[in-house]
C-alpha cells in the first residue's frame, strides 16, 4: 500500500473519463497490489476537458514488474518508464521516483526509486501537472475512490488559471532550464497567467535558457508557435529575459522604430504579424524571422536588402535549432522571398516566372505570409492587390502552366536522341532555354516545337558562340 493512499482527497472526486483501456490497465496493477494513478499532462488535459490522446501513469511497481504485468511493453528511458500498449491505447507507466542533483539543468544525476505518491508528485514542475487520480484506492474503511490527489493546489490552479511552481521555484528551473519556458508556454496554450513568484524566479534564472540544447529550444518554441495566439507566450518570452538568452536576433528588434503602425516597433511588429498568420509551422515560424535582418541593416530609416540579410541569419538560427533540414530550407526561402511586389501590368509570363522562383509548392505559404506581415502592419491583408495575384496564380496552376524542366515535353533523352548530341553541359543549357519558351508561350510546350526550338537555339550558338554578340 503507498504511504498516502489512505489520505482523503484534498478536493472533491472528479472523473477525468480516461478510456476503458487505460482503466484496465490501472486495474491490473491495483490487482497485483501496486498503487496505480493517473497524473501529469495527461491528467490535466483530462480535467481541463482537452482530450488527450496518450495517458500516463503512476505506479508503485517497479519497471520489471510492469513489464511482467504487461507482456510486450518495454522500456521507455532510464528512469523507470515503460510504454504500455493495451487494446488500442498507449500509456507511459513509471515508477514513483526521487531525483537528486541536476548537473546539466536538464536530467536528475540520480534516481530512486520510491513507494511514496508525494514524493514523486513533488519532483514535478507545476501544480497543475502535480496531481494524481485513481478510480478507487484503498482508505480507513477499505476500497474507497474515485479520488484526485492533490497535495500541491494543483486542482485551484486548474480552475484559477494559475502556472505555479511546485514548491521553491527557483529550485524547479535550477534543476530543469527548460521548465522557465514550459511555463510561459502553458500559460499561453492553456490562456493561463503564470503567479508573480514562479514569473519573478523565471526573470531571475533566464539565464540558465543558455544551457539548453537547440533541440529542445525548438521544441518548446514550435509548440509556442502552434498557439492561438503565439504573442501570448513569445511577448512573456522577451519580458523575463528569456528571449534574449534563447534567440538574441529575434530579441534585437525590441525598440527598432518603424513607420507601421504609430507606436508599435519591430518587435510588436513581428509579434502581430506571427498571430495574423495560419496555423502551419513553416509560416508560423517565417513569420517569427522574416524581419530579423532589420536590425542589422537599419540605415536612413529605412531597412534595405534586410530580406537577404534576414534569410542568411535565419539559416543560422535555424541550424542553432537543430530544425530538420527540409523545414529550416522552406523557412529560409519564405523569408528570402517575402519581399515581392506585384503590380496589375504583370504578363502571364510574368506571373508564371513569379511562380516558378517561389516554387508551386510553397507559392501559398508565401502569399499567406505576406497577408501576415500586411495585418502586422495594420494594412488590410490584401493589401498590395494580394487577392488579385492569388486569383492570377490559381489560374495558372490550374491550367497546368509549364514550370519545371520535369513540365518540358520533352528531356535529355529526346535531346540526345533528335540531335545526336553526346551528354554534358549543353543539354542542361539546352533545357533551360525551353523552358524559357514555355515560359513565355505555354502553347509551345510540345515535342515538335521543342525540338525545332533546340535546333534552332544550337545553330544560333554555333554561329554566335560569345553571350552578348549581335544576333543572340
């Protein structure tokens, strides 16, 4: 039996519904005589109607007795954890624990193991995820439940709205960096508000964000940024000195005037522009940086070339962040090509040349963007005929406008084959030649003309071999 398992509730039961599944599974390790409870951010979610889809547990098995309980399951990490798969549902079962020292302010240096709810509730970050519930536990009088253990608070904060520390928490965010941002995060996710001292020690060991991986920097922030509102976590971020620890760019445009809205800087800027664009991470995060080359380039009030400077940084930033690849590279374009202007005159030519440079695959993050940045500088999001070229583009790919060498009717191949050329750079000159063609005249994007095309393009070059001459 835990030693607090006969405690009475320190608030009224209340049932966070969890699936038949994941009460099984509480049943069968209350069966083998091991207390069992559900806690953390599954819990929370629970109680705050939130949904979640993964639950995990608390136990006063050890791992191994988990794992003989649960044929199959297996070891999540070190510190007691076991993934548990059962009728369609996962949940993490980890044994009670202490954790002492925490020399990288990330990981405890040593675990034990504990039969103790409190003590394993105590190492936890805040309130709200410091709580435990069980369907039945054992009392005074015998079998006794649904019971919510709450030794912290932890259910007043939930229906308060409060982000507090368990505990000391200067204590917290000196075993964990991580937690100061967890916290702002929450209370943005959450619409919470973080209390005066859990905030006040957060301003107090900014600082420590130093220490943390890029990795798990980007974690928090992506999370952050998937928000209704980003503002209300990146806005605390810069106020607590945390921002300037973890992205010091981002930070800098802090008092850059503009001539935007009267009154608002670069950072508010930003801030407006992040919360006026879609929910999709690339955008989001191209929103956070796509300005974060003015302050760099501040010269005669104006900015010039900051969109070129703001995408070399931002590829840096990024690379910091560790964020994949393929991500970091479609950021680093929006912000590169955030800086387009169009203008009614534009030719189909010129729209599909448009298209081409951004890449159809990402032609509506940028146009999103770009509403973005035009609500974040309180013009009308179509601003700047917005709709209009969105309207000219759709088309364009509607028609399946030729944009791509893959689009040519014809390839390498035909080129070697029609004209008995022998493979190299020509080809490759060749091609980008035709696709020009196409460009300009989507009719000619058949084999017949193509090739005539190339014949004639070769006869021009061997008669005109220096670029520039007359008759090129």
């Amino acid at each position: 039996m835990p030693a607090d398992a006969g405690r009475p509730p320190a608030t009224p039961p209340v049932d966070p519904r969890p699936p038949e599944a994941v009460r099984e599974i509480l049943g069968r390790l209350r069966s083998a005589g091991f207390a069992a409870y559900l806690v953390g951010g599954s819990l929370r979610d629970a109680l705050l109607g939130r949904g979640p889809t993964d639950w995990d547990v608390a136990t006063s098995a050890l791992p191994e007795q988990v794992r003989d309980l649960f044929p199959g399951s297996f070891y999540q990490n070190r510190f007691g954890t076991v993934l548990v798969r059962h009728a369609g549902t996962r949940s993490e079962v980890t044994t009670f624990r202490r954790e002492y020292l925490y020399g990288d302010h990330r990981r405890p240096d040593h675990v034990e193991f504990t039969t103790s709810l409190d003590e394993d509730l105590a190492r936890r970050d805040f309130t709200v995820n410091a709580l435990a519930w069980s369907p039945e536990a054992p009392g005074a009088g015998g079998t006794v439940g649904p019971i919510l253990h709450d030794p912290f608070g932890g259910r007043a904060d939930l229906v308060a709205g409060i982000i507090r520390a368990v505990g000391d928490p200067a204590q917290r965010f000196e075993e964990d960096a991580l937690r100061m941002l967890r916290a702002v995060r929450f209370a943005a996710t959450l619409g919470f508000t973080i209390e005066p001292v859990t905030l006040g020690a957060i301003r107090a060991n900014a600082g420590l964000a130093a220490t943390l991986s890029g990795e798990r920097l980007f974690g928090e922030l992506r999370r952050m940024l998937a928000a209704t509102r980003p503002s209300a976590a990146l806005r605390p971020m810069a106020e607590a000195g945390l921002l300037g620890v973890a992205l010091p760019e981002v930070a800098a445009q802090r008092g850059i005037p503009q001539d935007k809205v009267p009154g608002l800087d670069l950072w508010e800027h930003t801030l407006a522009t992040v919360d006026a664009a879609p929910d999709r991470p690339a955008v989001r995060l191209a929103a956070l940086l796509h300005d974060v080359g003015k302050p760099a380039t501040l010269a005669d009030g104006g900015f010039p070339g900051h969109d070129r400077a703001g995408a070399e940084m931002a590829a840096r930033i990024l690379r910091r962040l560790a964020v994949p690849r393929d991500q970091a590279d479609a950021v680093v374009h929006l912000v590169r090509q955030h800086m387009f202007s169009y203008e009614p005159s534009w030719s189909g030519a010129a729209v599909r040349r448009f298209i081409r440079r951004v890449g159809a695959e990402v032609i509506d993050d940028l146009l999103d963007l770009r509403a973005a940045d035009n609500a974040g500088s309180g013009l009308p999001a179509g601003a700047g005929r917005l709709p209009e070229l969105r309207a000219r583009v759709a088309a364009e790919l509607a028609a399946g406008a030729p944009l791509r060498l893959a689009d040519l009717a014809i390839d390498g191949d035909d080129l070697l084959r029609e004209l008995g050329l022998a493979p190299g750079p020509e080809i490759g000159r060749l091609l980008g030649g035709l696709l020009e063609v196409v460009l300009n005249d989507p009719d000619a994007n058949t084999a017949e003309r193509l090739l005539a095309e190339a014949r004639r393009s070769r006869g021009d070059a061997e008669r005109d071999p220096v670029p520039g001459e007359p008759g090129r």
